[in-house]
C-alpha cells in the first residue's frame, strides 16, 4: 500500500524540494541548477525512448504515431501559455500582482497528462520527479519575486503539485481513462520528446556543450537505461 502511494506523494515532494532549492539559488545564473535541469532533461528522454515508445508500440493500431505528434504539438501551444517554464526557462519580465492564469492552466494540464504513464515498477516515476523540481524552482522564483500576496503563491504550487497525482489517479481508478491510456500516453511521449530535447539544448550558453554538461546528460542517459 505505501508503495502505491509513491505515485501519488514522490510529485508533490518534487514541487516542494524545487520551492526549497529556489530560496538558495538562482535558477536562472546557477551553475548547479544548469547541470541538474540538464541531467533532468537527459533522464526523462532515455526513459521516455528506453520504455515508454516500445510499450505505447505494442499496440497494433497504427494511429499511435499520430497521437505522439499531437502531443508535440499541443506541448508547443502550453509552452506558448506558459512562456517555457516546462524546459526551465521563464521568459516573463517586470513584475505584476495580476493573477498569471494562462500559466496556471498550461502547467496544470502538462502535469496532469504527465501523471497518465507513471506506474511504481516504471522508471518513468522518476525521470518525472526530477524533471518535476527545477520546473517548481524557476517556477517559485517568478511567483515569489511577483507582487502577488502569499495566500496565492500557495495556491498556485499547490494546484501544480497535485496535477500529477491527479492524472495518475484517473488513470487507476476511472475506466474511461485506463482504456484509452496507449494513447495518452502517447501524447505524453510527444510531449516528453518535445520538453526533454528543448532542455537539453537551452542549458547550454550558445546550445554548446562543456564537459561537465556533457557528463550529466551521458549520467542521465546511463542511469536510467541500467537502474
């Protein structure tokens, strides 16, 4: 029973692990969060090709690739909402005490999808959660550093912390969800392709690689192709 309840508790411990790290670092100068954003991209892409992509093809209807573009495609409309905080980059400037709907719902909707596939035998539980904690970082930082009051800062990490468990959730327990769920989760692999490439180029200065970047992403791809 508590290893059920990973699903639902190991996402919400990521969005509050990325709140923690943005009240010490600087997401968009530290080194440290360049490398582990990276690491995070280079993980998510070998677990999303090495185990997602061969289950969702098992399927014998052919209509699996076009579900996958589609998910590309609607990652590219969420990012256009959300200004790039999916791949760690918030493009937002100035500050403003408004209420950034469009973010909310761009991110609620990319991490309820991601929530879809996650299963405790899969590794994918935790490319997610990594993934999941610099997302929460850049995240916090523009919230924090807005002029919004507190109680809304809470709400919002709530919300966005519970997306996951929720879409992991509909999955288990509502039939309509678990029967169509190949193709979700083939959305979710255009969506994971989309995101986890775009990371790995944006955390280099001028889309070049130094070794140490270079080391992280060949750890990501290493860890999750033999853990």
């Amino acid at each position: 029973m508590l290893t059920d309840l990973y699903i639902y508790i190991l996402p919400i411990l990521a969005v509050v692990a990325g709140f923690i790290i943005s009240l010490f670092l600087k997401p968009g100068s530290s080194s440290g969060f360049k490398l582990l954003l990276a690491f995070s991209g280079a993980y998510l892409l070998a677990v999303t090709v090495l185990e997602l992509l061969p289950d969702v093809y098992r399927e014998p209807d052919s209509g699996i690739g076009v579900f996958i573009m589609l998910g590309l495609l609607l990652q590219i409309v969420l990012e256009f909402l959300s200004k790039g905080v999916e791949h760690g980059h918030l493009h937002f400037h100035g500050k403003s005490n408004s209420f950034p709907l469009l973010l909310l719902v761009s991110l609620s909707l990319h991490s309820l999808l991601e929530g879809f596939p996650l299963e405790n035998d899969n590794h994918l539980l935790h490319g997610v959660v990594v993934h999941k904690i610099p997302v929460a970082a850049i995240l916090s930082v523009f919230l924090v550093q807005s002029k919004m009051n507190k109680p809304k800062v809470f709400f919002f990490l709530a919300f966005f912390a519970l997306m996951t468990p929720l879409g992991s959730w509909l999955k288990n327990n509502i039939s309509f969800f678990s029967e169509y769920a190949p193709y979700v989760n083939a959305v979710v692999i255009g969506i994971f392709l989309h995101v986890s490439t775009t990371i790995l180029f944006e955390s280099s200065k001028n889309h070049s690689f130094n070794a140490s970047k270079l080391g992280v992403i060949i750890l990501g791809i290493l860890l999750a192709y033999f853990i």
